[in-house]
C-alpha cells in the first residue's frame, strides 16, 4: 500500500511540475509574418524575421539597464523597455542573407543569448539570417542528395612553430572510392573570422554537395584553412607568413594525408576579402603549385602600382601567365567596393582567362561570397 502511494504521490508531483513548465514556456505568439530566425538558438522566439518586408524584431530581458541598443545592418536601433524589463525594436528592411549584430547595453556591446555564436570581427558575434526565397535553396541542405563530410583537424606548422587548426571537406563519395585521387580546392576566410566560416556562416557543404550531385561540379576536396598566424601561451609572438605557412606546412599535410592530385593542373585556391587578396599572394608567387584561384571581394592593387607591376609583375608576361593560369575568377557585391576596372585592364593587358562576376544586391557580406563560391567551384578541375 505504501508502494501505491508513493507512486501515486510521485505522479502528482510530475503533473504539477510538468504543468510549471508548460506555464513557463508558454509565449506570447509572434505577431503575423514573423518566424523565428534560422540563426537562433532552438528555444528562442527572437529575434524573429519576416520574410516578405525583411524586418527583424529583436526582445533582450535586462531590467537594470539604462539604455539598450541593436547594433545590425550597420544602424543602431534604439530599444524600448516595457513594464517587465523588456527590451524591444523592430529593425528597418535589411539585405537578405546573413549579418553579424550585437546587443549595447549601456554602450557595452554583448552577444543576444537568443542567437547562435558565430566567430566575426575576431569574437564570438551574434548573427542573423534574413531568408531567400527557393533562390537560397543551393546552399540550404537538401536532404536528397548524398552528403560530404567536414573533418575538423590539426596539423604542425614548423613555420608557426605550433599545431595549426584546419577544416577538410571531402565529397560523399570519398570513403565508398578508397583507390580513387581527388582534386583540391583551398578556400579561405576573411578577416576577423576563422577556419570555421566557410562551413558554418558560408554553407560550403551544402554549397558543394549540391554541385556535385548535380554533376556541375567534379568531386573534390575542400580544405578550409585558419587565415591567421596563431599564437599561444608558449608562442607569444605569432611567426611566419601566411602564405609560407601554407605551400610549406599545409600543401604538404593535404597531399600526405587525403588522397590527393599533386599536380599544380589539380590543385585550385580561392578566398574572401582579406582571404582573397591572401588568395593573390599565395597563387602569383607560387604559380607552379596553382592552375586556378577565385578571388571574392578580394582583388586588390596596392598603392599606386599599375597592373604591369601588381603583384611583382606577374601580370607583365601574359602569354606566360595565360599558359600558366587556367582561370582567375574575381567576384564581387554590386554593393561593394568593385575591382570591375581591375579586371578590364586585365584583359586590356592580354589577360584571357579572367572569369569576372558581380552578386546582384549584395555589399561585403558572406551571401556575396555563397554566390561566388557557386560560380566558381564548377569552372575548375574541367
């Protein structure tokens, strides 16, 4: 009997409590239109966005604060504090695609705990997608298709003096063709990111799994290296140059561990801004070791050299640079800052295998290089 009821106690008690929680999680719906954003974490209402008028609306709990601000865009937006200490604002129409945003609370800026984390302008950033329509299906996940695998490794940079991390994707096929060798892409971050954002914030995965399961692209291997020279608590002092670091250190732990082409005919390299223009130092140095490059957002010429002296004069001998260069693909945003006359003096130079694309409506900003990526990975290896 007493068996009985301590059960019967016990259940009541479950009730109760699971009654508590429901009363507690329960929301006040989001007005019509609104959804929450893709970007949240898997509790969160907000921010919440619409798709249609491109508006988000953000909510922040913080009592005490005196003022609370957005920061997203590139605006701030005031906030306004209800009765229970909740702060709110609906945004302007933002571009679609995805932007890092931050919270100012008494001017001191703070992640949105009702957004993922994601690694910009060198700290953990709160980020918002404000959604394409069916034109964003290619790098949304297609649950149709077989599925690469991304593989999250080290490896030792004698040049660094460390281990240095470095993201792998290789195709779906890859473990069912163990005789088979594979072309390699190296694909670069921007400033103020990291080795992880090509796969989490540019949907690289998704990106190429798509083009190959559509045969637009050749099966390859994707490698997605850290842009920065690292440091550590025993190297304090960051060593080497990039570019070193990756013909000396990186090229030759690919080739040694993944089944790769060595040849230059199999090997491609591209990067976003400040990964683009590393993309420039990397490949027209090394024109031996790259028969294709795309730089996104990322064509720059320094100071006041003209296209026969950038880049060391790579440029001068085009004949040369044509036998040796099989495509060099510069995209941009219409929004941005264009190298458009960068490439047409180019080609005015005698420059032919120059692919140039713009990204209709998009400024410096990772849709611009979800687009590029898609341009770009099916003109290489063919």
């Amino acid at each position: 009997m007493k068996k009985v009821i301590f059960f019967a106690v016990m259940i009541l008690i479950c009730d109760i409590a699971s009654a508590q929680f429901r009363r507690r999680r329960q929301v006040e719906p989001l007005p019509e239109g609104y959804k929450p954003a893709s970007t949240n974490t898997f509790i969160s209402q907000y921010p919440a966005v619409n798709a249609l008028t491109r508006q988000a609306m953000f909510r922040v709990s913080a009592p005490y604060a005196q003022i609370v601000q957005v920061d997203v865009g590139g605006k701030k937006y005031d906030m306004v504090k209800d009765e229970k200490g909740v702060w709110a604002c609906t945004s302007d129409p933002l571009v679609v695609g995805f932007h890092y945003y931050s919270i100012l609370i008494d001017s001191v800026a703070v992640m949105d705990r009702g957004s993922e984390a994601y690694f910009g302008s060198n700290w953990e950033s709160s980020g918002i997608e404000i959604p394409e329509g069916p034109e964003g299906d290619y790098y949304r996940f297609n649950k149709n298709i077989p599925h690469g695998h991304i593989r999250a490794i080290d490896y030792w940079s004698e040049m660094n003096g460390m281990e240095r991390p470095v993201n792998v994707y290789v195709p779906a096929e890859y473990e069912k063709q163990p005789g088979k060798k594979y072309p390699v892409l190296y694909l670069v971050h921007g400033w103020g990111e990291d080795e992880n954002g090509w796969s989490i914030q540019g949907h690289m995965a998704n990106i190429m799994d798509g083009l190959i399961a559509d045969g637009k692209a050749v099966p390859m291997i994707v490698v997605m290296p850290s842009g920065d020279v690292k440091t550590n608590s025993d190297v304090r002092k960051a060593s080497g140059d990039i570019t070193e670091i990756y013909i000396n250190d990186l090229i030759p732990f690919i080739d040694k561990t993944f089944r790769t082409y060595t040849d230059k005919e199999y090997r491609a390299m591209a990067g976003l801004s400040r990964g683009g223009f590393q993309t420039c130092l990397t490949v027209f140095n090394n024109m031996d070791k790259f028969a294709w490059m795309g730089t996104f957002s990322g064509f720059f010429i320094r100071g006041n050299d003209s296209i026969e002296n950038a880049f060391n004069g790579v440029f001068k001998d085009a004949a040369a640079f044509n036998k040796g260069m099989n495509l060099l693909f510069i995209s941009t945003g219409t929004e941005e800052r264009t190298p458009k006359e960068a490439a047409e003096a180019l080609k005015k130079q005698g420059i032919n295998n120059i692919v140039y694309y713009e990204s209709q409506g998009t400024a410096h900003e990772w849709l611009t290089w979800r687009r590029s990526l898609y341009e770009f990975a099916p003109r290489i290896f063919k």
